[in-house]
C-alpha cells in the first residue's frame, strides 16, 4: 500500500458500546485529511462496510489533529453468536480501502 | 480547598497489573488525595455478566487491589473502585469483596469498606411497568425503543451504570475503600471532586480522560517497566478552572494531542458524553501543553438534565458446542459455503425436534473478520469454526459432532479426496462451551432518586 491508509498515524477500530464501532484515523498528511474531508459520506463508508447507510451515524473531524472518526451500528452486538470480533478491534480495513481511494 | 489531585493507578484492575513502583513514587511525589480506577468493561460481551464470572486473571486482580489498597491505606487517602469483577453485578461485586478481605486478612489491615450494589432486581422494574407491555421511562440506547417487561422477564442479570451519586453517598459514610458495582468509568474518578465542590464539568472531563490509565499518555522516552505488572498511574490535579493531567513517571506525557484522542477511544462522539444526570460537552474544551509531560485541560461544561441510568441486562439464549476444522482442498473450498448450508440443512432435520437449534459458521482465511466487507475472497486454505448453539448442552454437542462426522465425509461434486476432506485440529474434536448470552436490555432508565436502584452496604474488615 502506498495511498492515504499506509501514511495514517492510527487506523483502528474498536466497540463504542455493544451496538456501535467507531472508525478513528489520524492522517498522516494534510493533503491526505484534506481530500477525505472534502470528498468522504455516509454512502461511501456504508459501502464500504457492506451496511445500510442509514447505519452510518455520523462522520466527524478535528483539523488541528488531521483526525476523523466514523461509527457504524454493529451488525450483531458484540459478543452475541455469529459477532465474529466481540471487540471490533479489527475492522479497519474497509475504510482503509476507502481512504486509498479517496486520499490518493 | 483550591486542588484536589486524584491518581489512577491503573486503566483496568487486573488488565496486565499497575507497576508498583511507579505508584509507590506518584503517592510520594503528588500526595494525592484519593485513588480511582474501574475495575470492568462491557466490551467483553455479554457472556460475563450472564455467568457472573470475572475476566481478568485472578493473579493479577489480587495484585492491584493489594497495590492500590494498600497505597490508600498508607497514604490515609480513600480509594474508590468501579465496575467490581469486570462486569460489576452482584456476584462480580461479592467474589470482589471475598478477594478484598483475604488480602486484609493476610496482611493485616482494618479498614471501612463501603460496597455499593447497582444490580437491578426484574421486580423493580416489572413493578415500574405495573403491569403494562413495557417500562415506563426507559428508552434503548440501540434504538429507542422501550424495554419490554417480556425482556425484563428473561434476564439473567441486569445492571444499572451508576454516576458520582452513589459514590459520592458512600465517601459520605466516611469509606476508606469504595466498591462499587456496575459505574460509568468516568464517574469514579470524578466522584471525589465533585464532592469537594469541583465543577462537574471538569470532573466528568478528568475522569472521562483518565478512566483507561496510561493510554492517555505517550511514551517520549524509553521506560523501565515492571516485567510483568507493568500499568503507569496517571495524576490528574483539579482547580477552579481547569485540570492538569500528567503521567507518574516523566518518560511518559499527556500531550494536548493524546488527551484530546483519548476522547475519541471507544466512544462514538468525541465532544458529547452522556453521564447520569446531565451530558459533557467538550465542544468547547482546550488543551495546553504546559511542561514536557503535563497538558492543562478547560473549558468543558456539564449540562444538567433529568437523572437517568444505563440499564445493562442479559439473557441466557442457549448452549455452546464448537469445533474446528481446516480445509485445503481447491475444489471444497471452492464449494464451502454450499457444503455447510447443505450440512446445516441436515441438522436441522435431524435434531430440529430435539429442541432450538442455530449454527454459526467462521471461515477464518476467506471472510471470518469481515464478513459481508471482505473483498478479497481468494483462500488457499480456510479454517472453519463451527459455532453450535442449542437449547441443551447434550443437544449442542450431538449436533456439533454430527455435523463434523458429515463434512468430513460429504460427497461434493469434483471431490477426489475420499479418505475423508478435512483437517481435524483438535481431539477431541467438539468443545462444550456452556451458557451463551446476548444482551437484551441497553436501555436509560429515567428515575427521580439514585438510592431506589443502588444498594450501600458498609462492612468493618
């Protein structure tokens, strides 16, 4: 990988809740938090993880930190049968699939 | 009083163990006036709630609660644990106390030790419904719905997240050590201050920031760490206007960066919390870096709303029989997902009448992580979990054994290896895995007064 995922600092995912995974990056490059910024929605992270978008709850950004963080409603809760990571430590790469897209 | 310092020794009690020494030189050095630190997690799943078990390892338990016990005791300072035995109900708090008074008992201590129970009875809220399809006053936290009584019924255990009340009630009692069970992580550190009359605002924002230890820290240097207990406390200091967090040992610092992403851990809204009896907005919060390790932290606000509690309840949904197995034929592989469902079909069949009945498969090397997400499909060898869950034990395994006993010997179309088609990894080949729970009720429930749902028990050990 030489896109966007590969330069970003942090790339991780983690249970917020029993219900709900969050998506947290910090950039590696401005242009890189720039392009995602300006060019990420619900409908691509939706895609990306195979999920409703109305799943998607929301997608936020703190520019002194090039950061953004994404949550999603998990599609069983953590922990129930068939839940494959009761953790959701292990769910970034959709996303960064997505950010080597959309960073370049 | 113009400060009031608090240390967390540790993010979790019996997650990998706090360095003693490193708390031994942040008592010495920053004098704190109580010790606070959570002792669980929900992010376990709902199995250990259900089952009423701990899930740290029991050596490592006993090592922080002797470690901050005893630095509390030492000091003359109150120390207040959350979430007792992980998932903090009734019998995660007891089997707490048993391990608190074995190690007193050993090296012998008296203390006052304040236990506060946050398990919820099903009568209580059953009576709240009085009679009624639903409980009145609550609202998931998944979907806003209501929590039905025919839920309440069926659960195992239910808890309720206590804030600072409580706690607040039990440093009243004049506790040296507070057990609490089932508390926002959040609001065991805030407790203190906010009983000395610190701004709750603040207090949530410390707390909120400090509940998982040292992750709220970056090393800037090497460390020498214990081997095997090996947590760095964090010291926050709270005043009129502002905290300061800083790490226990210099090699180490809160950074204006590392504060602000510890808002971003495991939480999916970085500027609003949701505590009982009001919300933390750090909209406005900033962050200062004031030495090499220290970050002087402001301007978050608690906005006051009416009380309300996080309901976390379980139900038992079945019993659990597993099995492994790995294939590395082309051609099965190619053909799994139509074998298991023609398998699956089977059992159905078969023990359908037995009693309920579901199979979970996991096809780690293809899309066990990922599942519908995946993309990449190309497997040159899968390993597949079995995941049975039946009404009984005896039927889940049955099941399970049966189903291994057809996929080894199940005729697909191509198939050349008819010796048998897969890589058993394991004899035996079918582990019992006992109670499966699931959770059904992550509801807030609205309530006037604190003391009708948690329970202060004090005890002179």
């Amino acid at each position: 990988m030489s896109g966007a995922a590969a330069r970003a600092k942090v790339l991780r995912s983690k249970n917020a809740g029993p219900f709900v995974i969050t998506l947290d990056v910090i950039f590696g490059t401005q242009a890189d938090f720039d392009a995602v910024r300006g060019s990420i929605d619900p409908a691509l992270i939706a895609q990306a993880y195979a999920i409703p978008v109305g799943d998607v709850i929301g997608i936020d950004f703190v520019p002194e930190l090039k950061a953004m963080k994404a949550s999603y409603r998990r599609r069983r809760p953590c922990g129930h049968p068939g839940d494959p990571d009761c953790y959701g430590m292990n769910q970034e790469q959709p996303l960064a699939r997505l950010l080597d897209r959309l960073g370049g | 009083m113009p400060e009031v310092t608090i240390v967390t020794p540790v993010g979790c009690i019996g997650n990998r163990g706090v360095d003693s020494g490193a708390l031994t030189l942040a008592m010495e050095k920053f004098r704190p006036q109580a010790l606070a630190m959570d002792a669980g997690s929900m992010d376990c799943g709902p199995w250990y709630l259900g089952a009423g078990k701990e899930h740290s390892p029991s050596i490592n338990i006993d090592h922080d609660l002797e470690a901050v016990i005893g630095a509390g005791l030492q000091a003359g300072i109150p120390v207040i644990i959350g979430s007792a035995g992980g998932s903090g109900g009734g019998r995660h708090v007891d089997v707490t106390v048993r391990r608190i008074r074995r190690i007193a008992a050993e090296r012998g201590w008296h203390f006052r030790l304040a236990v506060v129970y946050s398990d919820i009875a099903q009568e209580f809220l059953l009576d709240l419904a009085d009679g009624g399809d639903t409980v009145p006053g609550t609202a998931s936290l998944a979907d806003g719905t209501a929590l039905r009584t025919e839920e309440v019924k069926q659960c195992a255990s239910i808890v309720g997240m206590m804030g600072v009340e409580p706690i607040i009630d039990a440093l009243e009692s004049g506790a040296d050590v507070v057990l609490c069970g089932r508390a926002s992580d959040a609001a065991v550190i805030a407790a203190y201050p906010i009983w000395k009359g610190f701004d709750p605002g603040l207090s949530y924002h410390m707390g909120d920031i400090m509940e998982c230890g040292e992750s709220a820290a970056e090393e800037i240097r090497p460390t020498l760490r214990g081997l095997t207990h090996n947590r760095i406390p964090i010291v926050g200091t709270i005043g009129s206007d502002s905290f300061v967090l800083r790490p226990a040992l210099d090699t180490l610092a809160c950074t204006p960066n590392s504060c602000l992403m510890h808002s971003f851990y495991e939480r999916s809204d970085f500027r609003l919390a949701r505590f009982p009896g009001g919300t933390l907005d750090r909209t406005d919060a900033r962050y200062e870096a004031i030495d090499e390790n220290a970050t002087r932290i402001s301007g978050a606000r608690f906005r006051r709303e009416p009380y309300s509690v996080l309901l976390e309840g379980v139900k038992r949904v079945g019993y659990r029989s597993l099995f492994i197995f790995g294939v590395r034929t082309p051609k099965m592989i190619e053909q799994l997902d139509a074998i298991l469902a023609d398998v699956e079909g089977i059992e159905q069949k078969l023990f359908g009448e037995a009693g309920e009945l579901r199979i979970h498969w996991h096809q780690f090397g293809r899309n066990a992580v990922l599942q519908q997400a995946e993309r990449e499909t190309a497997a040159v060898e899968v390993g597949v979990i079995a995941d049975v869950i039946a009404s009984s034990q005896e039927l889940a395994h049955d099941v399970a054994y049966d189903l291994l006993t057809r996929i080894s010997f199940w005729r697909y179309p191509g198939r050349t290896t008819t010796a048998g088609n897969t890589a058993m990894t394991f004899s035996p080949a079918v582990f019992d895995g006992g109670e499966v729970f699931e959770f059904n009720a992550y509801h807030a429930l609205q309530i006037d007064d604190h003391r009708r749902l948690c329970r202060q028990q004090i005890i002179e050990i």
